[in-house]
C-alpha cells in the first residue's frame, strides 16, 4: 500500500523503482576483481578516492562495452545476507536551500548505522559531498561504509525522469568524474566504482556513454519507500516484506526528504537480524555473485 502511495514522490526524489531499460547485462553478469577507477580520465588526481590496495569486484562490461547493471545477488545466493544502501541525495541548485537551513544530510542516521555496527553503501552526489565534506570525510574513512557515485549535479541520465533535469549525452561522463572529484577533495578514501542513476533512469545510450568509466551502475530489488514518507512504520514493513536473501534496498540519507529513516533503521536492523540475515555493503553483496 505504501508504495502506491509514495511512488510518484519518492522517485522524484531519488527513485524507487528500476527504470532503466533492458540494455545492460543485469545481475546475471559475471563479477570479477579488477583495479578500481574513479575516475579513468585522470588518474593522478583520481589517485586518493581510489579504493587500494584491495580492489572491490565490478561485473564484467555488457555488449560493446556497455555499462553493467546489478540490482541483486541471485543465484548461490543462499546465505541470508542483505544490503542495504543509502541515496545522498542533492542537486547542483540546490545550494540556496541548503543555505536557508535545508538540510539535505542525516548524520543521525550515519550514527544509527554506526551505534547498530551495519555495513552501507552510501550513494553520494557530488554536490553533497561540497556542502557536507567533513561529513563526506568522516563517511568515507570508517571502514564500516563506502562511498559509491551517485552523479554530481542528481540530474537525470534518461528523459523523462519524474521530471529531473536532464545531463546532455555528451556530459554525463564528466558529471559523473566530477562527483569523484568532489569525493577526492573531501578526503573520502573508500570509494568503489560503482554508479547509481539518479531516479534509477537509464537507456542504452547512458550505458554506452559511461562504458569507458568502468563503473558498475548499481539499482536494487528492494524499495524503501522511505523518500517523502512519514510513516517510519509503514516504511520498515515495506522493507521487510521484501528482503530475500541477497537483496539490495534502496533507502535515503536526506531529512529534507525522508525524515523517517532514521526511525524505520531502529526496526527493521533488528528484525532482520532476527531472521538471521548479516548486513553486508554493495562491494560484498557482488563478490558473492
């Protein structure tokens, strides 16, 4: 019921369900270990948001070189573990609001995942990683969490995207090195290469155009339904009737536009663990693959 409810909103937001169309190579593609690039085109200034010595798995490239695409681990996937992960979401624009006392961070929420010991993966624009950089710092050297891009500007890859702007072809790999540059600047060490779509939009030409990238775009089985919600209750059900083994969830680290994050954590780490699920990052979820 909730996702009918805030479906329209919540993908605005970030997005909460798969968009993307069906020219990447899914979750069925094999993982493998390979150097992990932030950002290919510049290599020495790159060189810090890298994460080394111990390269994290990607999924081998689709067609022609095409982006990959993971939203879950599937088959072998017996073991119950989940991932959950984190959208910080903020737009290049967006700075105005942030200066009239928006706050589009949750380092509440950053506390919980710590005080609970759960492994995330949190999906950062660049532009937040500006505004918030001791937070970006703080995120991206605790060996409980990574940092992955989630483009700079939060500007569409695909049109229409529940009306987000849209980044022009010929720009969307410099937006997404740009994010990478932001990390670097902030001093976040534990960056991985993968890339989630704003509003989870993609089509076979964002593929083909962040394929030189070597990222792994990564979407999710599983949706919060947190983005513009007010109802933690509501929201931690929604999770926790759709977590299977191997699943990864999509959830928000924004107040501004989900304030009950926080809330719906405080339930559904404990009922899962209950269940006897482990909570791992997007890095292990695809090296079980």
């Amino acid at each position: 019921m909730l996702a009918v409810a805030v479906a329209g909103a919540a993908l605005a937001g970030c997005g909460t369900g798969s968009t993307g169309s069906a020219g990447g190579d899914g979750a069925g593609a094999q993982a493998h270990r390979t150097p992990a690039v932030s950002a290919p085109s510049k290599p020495a200034a790159d060189a810090s948001a890298r994460p080394s010595p111990t390269a994290p798995p990607t999924v081998a490239a689709g067609p022609g070189g095409r982006t990959p695409v993971f939203e879950r681990a599937r088959g072998g996937s017996r073991e119950k573990v989940v991932a959950l992960t984190f959208d910080a979401d903020m737009t290049a624009d967006q700075g105005p609001r942030a200066a009239a006392g928006e706050r589009f961070d949750n380092p509440g929420l950053i506390a919980s995942l710590r005080r609970f010991k759960v492994p995330s993966t949190v999906f950062m624009t660049g532009r937040w990683a500006e505004e918030y950089p001791d937070q970006a710092r703080s995120i991206g050297t605790d060996p409980l969490f990574e940092i992955a891009n989630h483009s700079y500007s939060h500007h569409a890859f695909k049109s229409p995207c529940y009306g987000l702007p849209t980044v022009a072809p010929e720009k969307m790999r410099a937006d997404l090195d740009r994010a990478f540059d932001a990390f670097r600047r902030a001093g976040a060490r534990n960056v991985v290469p993968y890339f989630r779509f704003p509003g989870g939009c993609y089509d076979d030409r964002a593929l083909r155009g962040l394929g030189p990238a070597k990222v792994t775009a990564v979407q999710w089985d599983v949706v919060s339904g947190d983005a513009f919600a007010t109802d933690a209750d509501a929201v931690a059900e929604q999770v926790l009737a759709g977590v299977r083994p191997g699943s990864l969830v999509v959830m928000h680290c924004t107040r501004s536009a989900a304030p009950t994050t926080e809330r719906a954590l405080k339930r559904i780490v404990p009922e899962l663990r209950k269940k006897g699920y482990r909570f791992v990052k997007v890095s292990e979820l695809i090296g079980r693959r």
